[in-house]
C-alpha cells in the first residue's frame, strides 16, 4: 500500500511533463528579478504574483526605478531592452534610445575656440528626446498582460508617498550638486535645504506620480502628443533647450535584431548598434576562442582577455554609430578574416601598445551612472534591460511641473570627433552629432545560452558596461553562481588610454607582475565600479538563482512556481 508521501511522490512524477523527466527543463521552475533597487526588486515580484509576465514585471522595475533611483535612470531617458517570448521564441530588442533634437547641430557643443564645453552635460541642451515613456507602453500593449494603470502603479505610489535617501543616492547627489542647486525645482525634489538631503530623508515626487498618471491612462498621447508635451517643449526652449513639439510626436522606439555570437558551446545574445555592447562582445569573444583560457596560467589568461578588449575598443572607436544615420560594418567587424587580422597582433610575449595600432580619430562614451535589470518569469519569458539618463541625475534639469529629470546622453556623442571624452573613449565621425540621430552606447543588455544554462545579465557603467558584461559572462561560462558572476573583480582596458584599470583584489600581486613585465600599464581604482543583476537558470537541476551587485544597494528576489505543469509544455 502506498504511504501518503509514496502517494504524493506518484502524483508528482505523473504530472512531471516528459522533458523534465527526461533531465531537461524547458520551463523555469521559479521567476526571478534582479535590479538595482530593493523597491522594485519587490515591484516587479508583486506585478509577477498578480499573474503579470516578464515584461509587465519589466515596465513596474522600470518605473520604479524611474521613481526610486533618479540618478540612474527615468522617464526622461532611454534605454535597450533585450527581449525573449517563450512562446514564439523570439529575441528582440526594443531600442528606447534617446535622440537628438531636429535642430542639434554637429558643433553644437564647442565654444569660439572649437573647444568641447560643458553645454553637452548639463541643463536642457544636453537632453536627447526620450525613448522610455514609449517602450512602458509598447512592453504593455505588445508583449504584457495587465494594463499599464496596474503596472505603474507601484511606482506612481512610490512618487507620492517617497522613498528614503540611502548612502548611494547622497554620493550619487553629492557628485552634482552644484548642478542640482542650478534649477530650483530639481533642488526642491531632489535636496533638502539645497543640500545633499541626510540619510532617511524622504524624496516626494508629486508631478512625476502625476506624469506616470497620465501615460498609464493616455499611453502615448501622455507624453508625445503636443496636447501633452506643449508646456513641455516651452519650458525647455525657455531654458535654453532645442526641443520641438515634432521631435515628441516623431520619436519612434525601434526593434533591431540583438548581436548573436557563439563561444564554446554559449550562444550570446547582446545589444545591436546603436549600441556598441553587442559587437565588442562578440569581437572578444571571437578572438578568446583561438585561446585556450581554461589551460593558460592566470597572467596570460588575464593578458589575452586585456588584448581582446583593446582590439574591440579600437573597432567600437572607428566604426559604430547609430545604423539609421552611418553605415556601420557589422559583417565585417564580426568576419573570420578581421578577427585573423587581429590575432596577427596578438602575441603571449607583450602587450601591444595601443599606438602601434592604425590610428583612430578619436572620441567618447561615457556615463557614470545607468541601470540594470533582468528578469525571468515562471513561462520562460525573459527582459534584460539596461537603461540611462547618462550621468548621475542627467542634465539635472526637472521640467518643471512634470517630475520629469531630463537626461544628459547627447553628450555620448563625439561632440569633437578626433578628441577623447572625459572618459578618455575615443570615436570618430560614426559618431557625430546629428538631427534625429541616436547617440553611440556601451549598454550591453545580455543573454548567455547553452544546453544547461540560460544567464540574463547587465551592469551600468559607462564605458566599462562591455568589459564586465565580458568578464561575467566567462564567469558564468565556467559554472560560477549568480552571487559570483555580480561580484566578480573586475578589469578593464579600452584602447585608449592605453592602461589596464582594476578593482582592489582583482589582481593578485604576482599577476600583477606578469602583467607589467608584459608591457601592461595598470592601474588600481580607488573604488569598485559597476552594479550587475544576474539572474541564472540552471536547466539540469532545474534551479533559478539570482544576484544583485553587492557594489550597489539592490536586491534579487526568486519566486517558486507552484505548478510544475507548465514548465515544460514542449
Ligand atoms: N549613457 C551610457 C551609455 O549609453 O553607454
């Protein structure tokens, strides 16, 4: 006779569909989040419980974030999502990228002397027009379940009601202060007394729970339609802005195909130009595998990683742009022939200085801030999305009366081809400044595939998005955990300057010295950078893990799915 636990065991094992069975899952056994903020790491799970897909999840962690950390991201930037539908399997990406203003002109940040200004950095000069308020209402009507006034509502109550200042947004604040205290309806949002606002401190967002109001009833028309944007567009031109009622009305989110590359049995799925993430990606990639990493000591593995980025950091300098305005070579950049003509360059025995490289005129790609998040759902639906407002608080600019913090990305374009940004990038004419033109990016949103694994991961960063989206993914690659892959140590090298940076611990001291008798310049920072959300599904044990940065003030949440019965309906 059966016991109880034998009869229940029974039950299990009949409703376990053949796949799993058969030591395969082809559904995840859990949903999971990672962001950069515990408020909509919980967002997102509560949109989630309410029968919400990975894409509704994904327009509440973006508003949330919006809302709770404004140095990072908002409705007033844009950002690239990476998108994959379980149920067609299909992967996209919506590109919510800024873009420049109809009557930007390529110049427009130099002064008398030809000299790059601070006009691309801050106030509303600096602001490309949107992408985000669009892509909360394309994730809701083209791939969501529930409606946006469901899915926005968290973050209109988080508006209203506040959040508490933490240590990360006072050193976020501190860093622009000067630039928050410029306008005084940032300064009453964002600062207490014109001062950095003291930990506790409750930031009330009134106007933006107002503007979120209004896209989560009027969609669109919300935001773009000059009913909607008219006092807008005034206020901006009054404060020395360039913005139209048409570049609203005619700023269109795009879907491109991501940049797909294969490494060692991984499919990598990353961001496709506008964005420079998924090309460099695969340039690393495609020269790694012509080495056997696994086998090398960890000075030349570490060697031939700071190689690979070199050559795709000079590739990203030369030739990406946005594809709608400059042709950009993608098939070129990722044939077997240019690839070769690197290795030519690559030797075990030095490093190759960057000088001795054909020359590129040079440029930049910046941002010290941006956000990550990744999300799975219990279908196997999935978001990886990196999102900006480029520097900490962006412009600093509030429209006033809409919450609204506008971004700073114009300045990711070479405003000066042929001089380096305050980043040190380089870049060229790919990158110029043009009306209508979305400015180049290092945003990596990533998926990672194999047989086994599925990995969903991003970090923001500025220039360094790419080589530690690089970095974690190997990790990943080699079987590390979520909690790993997030707080791995990182290095980096872009080209120019010719040095390699890292993170205290990232190198031990006898590497160090291999690297240097190399020929490596490097260089310790003073303090950790990035803030990754990792979220992994191991399909062999049919376990969902998932980890946010350690370096940043997030969180990962994994939600167990009750029934088995869908996850592995194929
Ligand atoms: N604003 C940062 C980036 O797009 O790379």
């Amino acid at each position: 006779m059966l016991t109880r636990s034998g009869l229940l065991s029974l039950l299990f094992t009949l409703l376990l569909p053949a796949a799993v069975l058969a030591g395969k899952w082809t559904a995840p056994p859990a949903a999971a989040i990672a962001s950069a903020h515990p408020a909509a790491t919980e967002a997102g799970m509560r949109i989630l419980r309410q029968g919400g897909n990975a894409f509704d999840a994904a327009v509440t962690v973006t508003a949330v974030l919006a809302v709770a950390e404004p140095y990072s991201s908002g409705i007033g930037g844009g950002g690239f999502y990476l998108l994959h539908k379980a149920g067609d399997g299909l992967t996209s990406m919506l590109d919510a990228r800024e873009r420049a203003p109809f009557e930007a002109t390529r110049d427009m940040y130099l002064d008398s002397d030809g000299e790059p200004t601070s006009a691309s950095l801050e106030g509303p000069l600096s602001a490309g027009i949107p992408g985000i308020p669009a892509a909360l209402v394309e994730l809701a009507n083209a791939h969501g379940r529930l409606p946006l006034q469901q899915t926005l509502q968290p973050a209109i109550e988080i508006a209203s009601g506040g959040f508490a200042v933490d240590e990360h947004y006072r050193r976020m604040a501190n860093m622009r202060l000067e630039l928050l205290q410029r306008y005084p309806q940032t300064a009453a949002i964002f600062l207490h007394e014109n001062q950095v606002p003291p930990l506790g401190h409750v930031v009330r967002q009134p106007d933006l729970a107002g503007t979120l109001s209004r896209i989560a009833a009027y969609g669109n028309t919300g935001f773009y339609s000059p009913l909607a944007s008219g006092d807008m567009v005034e206020q901006i031109r009054r404060d020395g802005g360039i913005w139209s009622l048409s570049d609203l009305a005619g700023y269109r989110l795009l879907y491109r195909e991501p940049v797909t590359t294969h490494y060692r049995g991984w499919r990598v799925t990353s961001a496709a130009p506008p964005s420079s993430g998924g090309i460099a990606l695969a340039t690393m990639f495609a020269i790694l595998s012509h080495y056997d990493l696994e086998s090398m000591s960890e000075g030349q593995r570490y060697h031939h990683i700071i190689e690979a980025m070199r050559h795709a950091y000079r590739d990203r300098a030369e030739y990406l742009g946005d594809p709608d305005h400059v042709q950009v070579p993608v098939d070129k950049l990722l044939s077997e022939e240019h690839v070769r003509s690197k290795l030519d360059w690559i030797s075990s025995d030095e490093a190759t200085p960057s000088a001795s490289l054909p020359p590129v005129p040079v440029e930049g790609a910046r941002g010290t801030d941006t956000t990550h998040f990744s999300i799975l759902d219990g279908e196997g639906n999935r978001v990886s999305a990196t999102l900006s407002i480029n520097y900490p608080f962006g412009s600093g600019y509030v429209i006033p009366g809409t919450g609204i913090l506008l971004n700073d990305e114009m300045d990711d374009f070479s405003a000066k081809p042929g001089s380096p940004n305050g980043y040190g990038l380089v870049g060229a004419e790919a990158n110029a400044i043009a009306p209508g033109k979305r400015p180049l990016s290092s945003m990596s949103p990533t998926f990672l595939e194999h047989e086994e694994r599925l990995v969903i991961l991003g970090t923001p960063g500025g220039s360094r998005i790419i080589t530690m989206v690089l970095l974690g993914a190997l990790e990943a690659m080699r079987g590390g955990t979520a909690e790993q892959v997030a707080s791995l140590r990182r290095l980096h090298h872009q080209y120019l300057p010719d040095r390699v940076v890292f993170e205290e611990g990232a190198i031990s001291g006898s590497v160090a010295d291999e690297l240097t008798l190399l020929g490596h310049e490097l260089q310790q920072q003073e303090s950790p950078y990035g803030n990754m959300q990792v979220v992994i599904w191991d399909k062999e044990i049919g376990q969902v893990d998932a980890a946010s940065d350690p370096r940043g003030a997030g969180s990962a949440a994994v939600l167990p799915r009750l029934s088995v019965a869908r996850a592995a309906a194929n």
